[in-house]
C-alpha cells in the first residue's frame, strides 16, 4: 500500500514542480483591476472607466490566450522529456519511475488544460493529438513491451 501512495506523490509533486516551474518563470500577464461600482448608477466618468476596463480586459485576455498557448507548449514539452526519462529508468528506479510515469500523466493533463483555454481549434486538436500519442507510447512501453512474449507452445499446452 505505501508503494502506490509514494508512487501516487511522486506524480502529484511532479506536475506541481513543472506548474511551479511555469509560474515562476514564464509569468502570466497581470489581470486588470476592475473598476468598484456597486449597486448604483454610474456616473459620466465611472462610464468612462469602465469602457477602460473592457478595453483592457479584452486585451488581457488575448494576452492569457498567448500565454496558454505558449505555456502548454512547454508543459507538454516536459511531459516528453519526463515520459523518455521515465520510460529510461523505469528498470532501475521501479516505484520512482512508475510516479514519475504518473507525475506525466498528471503533467500531460495539465497541459492539454492549458491548451484548450486558447482561441484556436486547430491548436486544440494538436494538443489533444499529442497528448494521445504520449499516452499510447507511454501504455505501449509500460504495459506492452515489457511484458515476456507468449511461447506458442505455451496455447498448445492450454
């Protein structure tokens, strides 16, 4: 039980350290302040502020669809890396490289989140296409190669 809980936190620190890594440096664009108006009509000048607010929330939001573009292009970059390191290491390191395996899952995921908050179908589709090729050669390694071909013999004998 205590392998699969350290192979669960393995993965989670993983994702939390790129996330982190994205955080710290390649920062998102700062959201505006809105303007305070409550429960009350707004005056010429509050009018005017506000109509500054949208223009520079729309901007903003163009901004955030860049970065999480650009963020998802790294995230699923050190999926790569992470998934090639895993799949390397995975006869030495066992529990270690079945969390960071899970830590790549987690990372991939979080990833393909990033991607689909941009403004763009076709980049979605690609993102959704690598996290399904990552995904197969990541079952095919782990589950698939690693495992003893079955002797024909062996269905004969059944």
């Amino acid at each position: 039980m205590i392998r699969y809980i350290y192979t669960f936190f393995v993965g989670l620190f993983l994702v939390i350290f790129i996330g982190m890594g994205i955080a710290v440096f390649y920062t998102a664009p700062k959201a505006p302040e809105p303007p305070m108006f409550y429960g009350k009509e707004l005056t010429a000048e509050e009018q005017q502020q506000q109509k500054a607010f949208d223009v520079k929330q729309k901007a903003y939001d163009k901004e955030m669809q860049h970065y999480n573009r650009n963020a998802s292009v790294i995230i699923l970059s050190c999926a790569v890396v992470v998934l090639v390191i895993s799949l390397l290491v995975a006869e030495k390191l066992g529990v270690i490289a079945d969390g960071l395996l899970l830590g790549d899952i987690f990372t991939l995921l979080y990833g393909i989140g990033r991607g689909m908050a941009t403004d763009s179908n076709k980049y979605r589709f690609a993102v959704a296409t690598v996290g399904l090729i990552v995904t197969i050669v990541l079952g095919y390694f782990k589950f698939t190669k690693h495992q003893p071909a079955e002797h024909p013999s062996a269905k004969e004998r059944g």
